[in-house]
C-alpha cells in the first residue's frame, strides 16, 4: 500500500519510473481499490507482476524511491 500523495512521484514524470522497471522486466501499477476495507480512503495498492528476482530487486528499487520522496518531504515513509 502507498499513500496517495506518493503515488505520482512514485509512477514518475510522465511514467518514467515505471517505464524504467518495465525495462527491467517488471510490470508495475498503483491502483486504488474502493472494495479493499484494509485500505484508508487516501491508499492504493501497488502492485508487481515479473519474475521472482526481479520483483525482489525492485522491491528494493520501490522501498528507495518511496524513502528519497518522504525525506524530500520531511516525513517518516514507514
């Protein structure tokens, strides 16, 4: 799950985050789910679709762009 103010950093300028994992054999989106109760209403899922390593490399990736976002913002990401 990722906040919703996070989102748009995290997809990239004109998807250049996501096009960049894409190269790297992941599928990546960031969907907000209205059904999902375990959602707060300014939540979304994130999710992957790849090979087992790669997800676990961008997971990596994912966990460092979110963290660069809320420093830059003065927040605490966990």
């Amino acid at each position: 799950m990722v906040s919703e103010e996070s989102q748009g950093y995290l997809i990239g300028k004109h998807g250049s985050f996501t096009k960049c994992m894409q190269e790297n054999g992941i599928y990546m989106k960031c969907l907000k789910d209205k059904h999902n109760r375990a959602l707060k209403s300014k939540e979304a899922v994130c999710s992957m679709y790849g090979t087992l390593t790669d997800i676990e490399h961008s997971t990596s990736e994912l966990i460092k762009r979110l963290q660069s976002y809320y420093e830059a913002q003065d927040k605490d990401y966990k």
